[in-house]
C-alpha cells in the first residue's frame, strides 16, 4: 500500500462532503478550505485532512512512502474537462485569419471548411500519428491541471474514422494517468460522402455506426450537433434513442447558433448535459430547472469565435447548477486551458471565483457522470490535485489570468513531472 503525505500546504480548497455530486444556484459560491493544512493520500485515493496545528500534521502521524512539502501552496482538486475534441489532425489557423476577416463559423463551414476540413486531414493520418498528436495536446492540458477529461469523434464521419478516432481515445485512456471518458460523434456534421442526404447519414450512424461502436466498447456517451445548418431535433432525437439502446448517455452540442430545440430535445432523453447555450432562452431555463441536465457553458469558444457568451451569471441566479469546460478542438477554440477558462467565467459571464472554480470541478465532473470519484477535496475521491505557488487567496487564481502558478500536479496520488 503506497501512502503520501502533503505537508505546509497554505490552503487546502474544494473540499465537499462525500455523496455531493453537484452544486445549485447559491450552494455554487461557497468554497470550503482550510488554512495551514494537510492530506494524506492512500493507494491513489484521499485518505484524509486536516488543520495542522503548531506545525504538526497531527491526525497525519505515521510513516509514508512520500512526502510531499506544498511550500504554502493551495491545493485544489484537478480540474475536470467534461466536453473537448482534443483527437483531431493538424490545425486550422487559416480558417482563424479568415474569421478576422469577416467570415462567421457558419460561412466557414458552408464553404465546406470547418468541420469538413478536420475530417480531410483526420483520414489522412494512420491511427499511430493521430495518437501522438492528440496524446501532446494531452500532456499539455494535464500539465495545465486537468485530470479528467471527456473526448469525442466527430471528425471521422465514416464509419471506419470514427472508429480509428475513438481507438485512439481508448489507446489514451489506456495509456495516460488522466481518467477519460469517450463520447460517440458521428452526427457532428454530414460526412462528404453524404453530401446532400442528410437523413441517409442519419441513418448510416444508427444502422451501421453504432453497433460497430458498441460492439467494441468504445464510447461511454453519444453527442449530436443539434442546432442550426447541422441536425435538427427530430434527428437528435432518433439517434438519442438508437444510442440508449446500447447504453449509451446523451451529451448534446445546443443552443450556439441559434434557438433551435436543443435544449428540448437533450432533457426529453434524460441528457448528462447540453453545451454551448450561448443561444438559449428563459423557456430553456425553466427545462433545465425540471431535468438533472448539466447546462455545461464554453466560454473558451465564445472567445475564440468573439461571439455572445452562455448566460451562466442568469442560470445560477435561477437556482441552476453550471458546468464550465474548454470545447479544446481545432476550429472554435484551440486551447484546453481550464484555469482561463475560470478567468473567462469570471470576466466574461461574471461568476465569482468560487462559483467558477466549482464550475470547473464539481460541476463539469457531474456533467460527465464521474462526481463521485473526482471534482472535490473528499475522503475516498481519486486523489487528483494542483499545487500552486503561494498565492494570497483563491481569488488570484482567475485574476492572474495568464500566470502559470501551477506548480505540481498530482493524479492518482503521484506527482506527474515535467
Ligand atoms: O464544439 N460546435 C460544434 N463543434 C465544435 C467545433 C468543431 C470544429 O469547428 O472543428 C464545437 O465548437
Ligand atoms: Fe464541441
């Protein structure tokens, strides 16, 4: 049995009660810490915590394999990532200089870029080069404090693609300590060979990709692109329920271009989440209210995109729980930079800190079904932690927008050097 012990930590923060999945509304701007403290770690999990008085980790006595001195650090648990596309081939800057331009997303992806383009260079790849590629933007984003993370397809659109995408997601959770969960996104956009028949697509995914996908294990959730210009809530719907025949949970791309029935369709299927909602409607607040659907926001897209941000600020005032995540993909936000992403919900949706934080744990680990091992300091949880330099409150964290005060990152109780 492996025991860690972190000393001299300055503040220990996040911490919840076993058995809390998610914060609502008010519950969201409080964040539980202690000052001067310890924790233990034991076999990968959190054993315990506690004040350390006169120096002492005093409940903490006892021998351990390795200690860990925080230097007066905070430690916070790993950010979670509930909704990013980080399996995808090369980059797409040139779509970038086209927005500066004047085009919109929506003109890049008529003109069969977008998406469309991803796909091209994604079946140029062998599935060895595709990994290596996705398995970068994954130690990138571990050593920015993530620790779980949730992945999707999408950028195959034939069946043989998307299953050389979701491999790979396999051969990552195989082989990195950060824990992933795989979503199924065949319905991301019309693959070309469809051009035109978008019903026929449809009905591609259901007759031919997703028992091919199930039949190998290989996704966890299934996830349409419901909204304006890619699939409409009818089709939403008949691939929300072909992917439930095979266990499969819905986790839905809504309400970002325009009103269009995301939101609607997502709760009818019992969703996990439905992200972006950059578009969405008071008449969407009041679905959510009645659902257990994250409401999941993407403030790193808005950015990128300059375009209008999810009213987070509005929802946790209507008593909702928020989830933030970073979308990290090639086309509307190349970064999976989750401590920006808590200065974006901060600056841009105006949450305080607090509430910003818990989006970007607790919240974004329910938006992933995985809350009960990860997003919070918690006997039992997955010890998943960041050490930051000394930092004179928690409030720095999104003030400092641009600092790197990550100093160690810890998964599954070892630290992970650089
Ligand atoms: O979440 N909105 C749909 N899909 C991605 C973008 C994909 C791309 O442009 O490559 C998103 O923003
Ligand atoms: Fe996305």
């Amino acid at each position: 049995m492996s025991k860690t012990l972190i000393k001299n930590i300055g503040t220990l923060a996040g911490i919840l009660p076993a058995g809390k999945k998610r914060l609502c509304g008010e519950e969201m701007a409080h964040l539980e810490t202690i000052s001067n403290a310890w924790l233990t770690i034991e076999d990968g999990r959190i054993k315990d915590f506690g004040e350390a008085t006169n120096g002492k980790c005093e409940a903490a006595n006892g021998e351990y394999d390795t200690t860990i001195d925080a230097q007066g650090g905070t430690v916070l648990p790993s950010f979670c990532d509930s909704h990013t596309h980080i399996v995808y081939a090369g980059s797409r800057e040139g779509e970038f200089v086209d927005k500066i331009r004047g085009l919109s997303y929506e003109d890049i992806a008529r003109r069969g870029g977008g998406i469309l383009n991803s796909a091209d260079r994604l079946h140029e790849l062998s599935e060895e080069e595709l990994y290596g590629q996705a398995m970068r933007r994954v130690n990138e984003i571990i050593h920015k404090g993530t620790g779980c993370v949730e992945i999707k397809s999408g950028y195959g659109l034939t069946l043989e693609d998307e299953l050389k995408m979701l491999r790979v997601i396999r051969r990552i959770k195989e082989t990195s300590p950060i824990e992933v969960r795989a979503t199924f996104l065949g319905a991301h956009a019309v693959g070309r060979a469809y051009a035109g028949r978008q019903a026929e697509y449809v009905e591609h995914i259901i007759r031919d990709m997703l028992p091919a996908v199930a039949a190998e294990g290989l996704a966890d959730f299934i996830d349409v692109f419901c909204d304006r210009g890619f699939f409409t809530p009818e089709e939403t719907s008949q691939l929300l329920e072909a992917g439930a025949k095979y266990g499969l949970r819905a986790k839905i791309h809504g309400q970002e271009l325009a009103d269009s029935g995301g939101v609607e369709v997502a709760v009818k299927h019992g969703a996990l989440s439905v992200d972006h909602l950059e578009a969405m409607t008071d008449r969407d607040i009041e679905l959510f209210r009645q659902s257990n659907t994250m409401p999941t926001a993407l403030p790193g897209t808005s950015f990128f995109l300059n375009m209008p941000f999810a009213p987070a600020r509005k929802m946790i005032d209507a008593g909702l729980a928020v989830a933030t995540a970073s979308d990290y993909n090639p086309g509307s936000t190349p970064s999976g930079d989750m401590k920006f992403i808590v200065s974006l919900a901060c600056i841009k949706m105006r949450l305080m800190p607090a509430e910003a934080i818990n989006a970007a744990t607790i919240n974004t680990a329910a938006a992933m079904d995985v809350s009960n091992d990860f997003g919070s300091i918690t006997r039992g949880k997955v010890a998943n932690l960041i050490v930051t330099e000394p930092i004179p409150s928690i409030d720095f964290i999104p003030y400092a927008y641009t600092m790197p005060i990550i100093r160690r990152v810890i998964l599954r109780g070892k630290e992970i050097k650089e």
